[in-house]
C-alpha cells in the first residue's frame, strides 16, 4: 500500500509550530490542595506534596498514573529527592499550634516512610547537595536553613539566612547552595562544602522561586513583585539579566537541559485560570506561555518522558506538559509564511527517501511513528532555517 503527500498550495514553512504543548490534567482527591512537586530519576516517579490532606500521591513517569500514596505530616509544603541514597524530602509545614514543624523522609523505591526529623519552624524549601549527601531546609518564620545528613536522617548544622527564606536551589558547578529570602528581597548563597555564607545578593521585590542551569552556569530567581525573573551569574554571584514574565505571580521554576528552557509556574488570579511562562535558556527571553488550571504553586521535570508537571493549588489536579517537537524552534511573536515550491505528489522510491528526513506531528504537535490519511505536519533536516516545518495532507 502505497502513500501520496499532497502538498497544500500554499507548502509553507510554519514556524508557529510550539514544542510545549498541555498533554493531560491529572485529578487528585477533592481538597488536595497540591503544593509541591519532585521527580525520582532512578524509579521514574513523580511526588506530589498534598497541603490540605497531609499526604504525597505518588504518580508514574510513563503512564500518569497515580501509584501509591505516601502519609506526611500536616500542611505538605515542599519536596525535594536525594539521589545518592534514593530518598524522597517532604517539609511539613503543620498547623498554626504547632511549635515545631517536620520533615518526612520517604524510600523512593518502596513508597514507605522511614524516618520523621523535626527541624526549624514553618519549613518552605527543600534542596539536595548530592556530592555532599546533604539536604538543606529552610524554615520560614526562624529565617535560617537546616542541614540534613543524607545517610543518618539527622540534622549537621543550621546556617543563618535573610528573613523569610521560601526556595531553595543547589549549583554543582560551583557547589553552592541559593536561599531565597522573600521578606528582604535578597539571596543568600551557601558554601556546599562548609556550609557557610559566601555571599548575598540583591534582587526585586518578593523572591519566591530558584532553579539552576547548569548549561549556563546560571540561577533564575522567580520575583513576585514586579513578575519577573532575576538572571544570577553562578561564579561571580552577581545579577546579570531580568526577564519580563507573561503570567502574574510567579511561584516556582525548574529548568530543561534537554531543550535549554526554564518553566516559571504564575498563580494568577483566586478562580482564574494559571500559566507557565517558558524561557529560553541561551537568550533569557520569554518565548510563549502555556494556560494551565487554577492556582500553579510548583513544577518538576521528567526528563525520561520529556514532561513538566504542573501543581493546581486551588483546583486539586496536576497539568502535564509535554516537548514532543525536540529542536524546533519557537518564537512568541507571528512569524511571516515563506513559500516554497515542492512536488505536489511524493510516490515511489521517492516516498522512503523523503520520510528518511522528515519527523511527523498530528495537529496538536505529537509525534506520529505511522501516518494514516489526514492532515499532518513535517520537520525536514537539511535546511538553512532552524525550522522547516511543513503542513501536509497524506492520502493512501
């Protein structure tokens, strides 16, 4: 059975073709109230901190499937995961009577819980130093941050930070730890090694957020305020770009090094819905944004299956987004249709050559391994442009 590309007249290069596109929404249990996201690289899970019922719903990386669920202590606020000893963090954030707060310590390969630390008060981050083996919590109201040891599940050393410390996030390159100190708009980096204040650093009004990357050498701090996005070179701890969000309130970031990108979750408005502002690593600019549900609080990336997970605070679901367009380029702004004049109908040998060189999307931007008759769109390799993306009707 042969097939026949028809060319559309117009055979244009589209290069409004987005790489990020909102694979499926995933419901938690009514009241949920989903706060903070981890990935586990070694079994493929994805962890969600649940702030209104006190557990972590853990979701497989391949199927979004809810898997098992984890029992924390109350008020889940944030979750990070140890590599070297495959442990999963979830800083309980507990109730208003509670004077000291808690983090749970979760087997990220059996689900169960295997050891409860009570640390500072009202604990907000969570970060790993896996060279070190070491995990860092910072406690909100006693504005310092507690160093956990990975291997014994106890508690090193408390390093003083600015007032109000919300993120946290690690630099390997330079093996530093970020504070974000939201009521004083500064961040405090931390020597990994020493576990000591090496700098501080100013920023805008209302830090809230950090990832690193690595490519770059680069920290992004998220700033509630004025909604934008700080640029910190790593090795000089000095601000080097702010980039304008498209989404309100910023509350997290994570960065991509498969495509170069930093996903910034905004809150947006009580009962409206949410965004993902996406940043393009090499350049610092804003190239689109992607509508999510209600409240976005966290994200985390699953680089296996290419997806950012997004936490919907006020509507209890997790949104899914995927990068199944690897290396086509994007751009926020319309784009003019260039013309070029192909053969109107592909047949023979000249078929497995032409499908040699073309990678094939359906309309909603997914990958399609065998086409049956429809409209379709083709990446071709071997072009001048970084993107030759071509609108195709295929008959059989």
């Amino acid at each position: 059975m042969k097939y026949a590309f028809v060319l559309l007249a117009l055979g244009c290069l589209l290069t409004v073709v987005n790489a990020q596109w909102l694979e499926t929404t995933i419901q938690l249990d009514s009241g949920s109230a989903p706060h903070a996201l981890c990935y586990n690289s070694q079994n493929n899970k994805v962890y969600c901190a649940n702030s209104g019922l006190g557990t972590v719903t853990v979701i497989g990386g391949d199927s979004n499937q809810v898997i098992a669920t984890v029992p924390a202590d109350p008020g889940p606020y944030d979750l990070c995961y140890n590599p070297t000893n495959n442990k999963v963090y979830c800083a309980n954030y507990g109730s208003y009577l509670d004077e000291d707060s808690t983090v749970t310590i979760v087997d990220g390969a059996t689900d169960s819980v295997i050891a409860t630390l009570v640390v500072g008060h009202r604990p907000r981050a969570l970060c790993c130093n896996p060279q070190d083996n070491k995990v860092y919590c910072a406690n909100g109201s006693s504005n310092n941050v507690i160093v956990i040891d990975g291997a014994s599940n106890s508690v090193v050393a408390t390093v003083a930070a600015g007032v109000g410390p919300r993120a946290l996030c690690y630099n390997p390159t330079d093996h530093k730890v970020y504070c974000a100190n939201n009521s004083d708009s500064s961040v405090t980096v931390i020597d990994g090694a020493g576990d000591s204040v090496v700098a501080t650093v100013l920023v805008r009004r209302g830090p809230c957020a950090l990832c690193y990357n690595p490519t770059a050498n680069k920290v992004y701090c998220a700033v509630w305020g004025p909604n934008q996005v700080t640029v910190i070179d790593g090795g000089t701890n000095s601000v080097i770009a702010t980039v304008q969000l498209m989404r309100d309130e910023p509350m997290a970031c994570c960065y991509d090094p498969q495509n170069n990108k930093v996903y910034i979750a905004g809150r947006g408005d009580w009962g409206v819905n949410a965004g993902v502002s996406v940043i393009d690593g090499a350049s610092n600019d804003t190239i689109r944004s992607i509508a999510t549900d209600f409240g976005s609080r966290d994200l985390c990336l699953n680089p296996v299956q290419n997806r950012v997970y997004v936490a919907n605070y006020e509507s209890s679901t997790i949104s899914v987004i995927r990068d199944s367009m690897t290396g086509i380029e994007e751009s926020p702004k319309p784009q003019a249709i260039g013309y070029k004049q192909w053969p109107t109908i592909l047949s023979g040998t000249s078929i497995g050559k032409h499908l040699a060189s073309c990678v094939i999307f359906d309309a909603m931007g997914r990958r399609v391994v065998s086409a049956e008759s429809g409209v379709y769109f083709i990446a071709v390799s071997g072009e001048r442009s970084a993107v030759s993306v071509r609108k195709v009707v295929i008959q059989r």
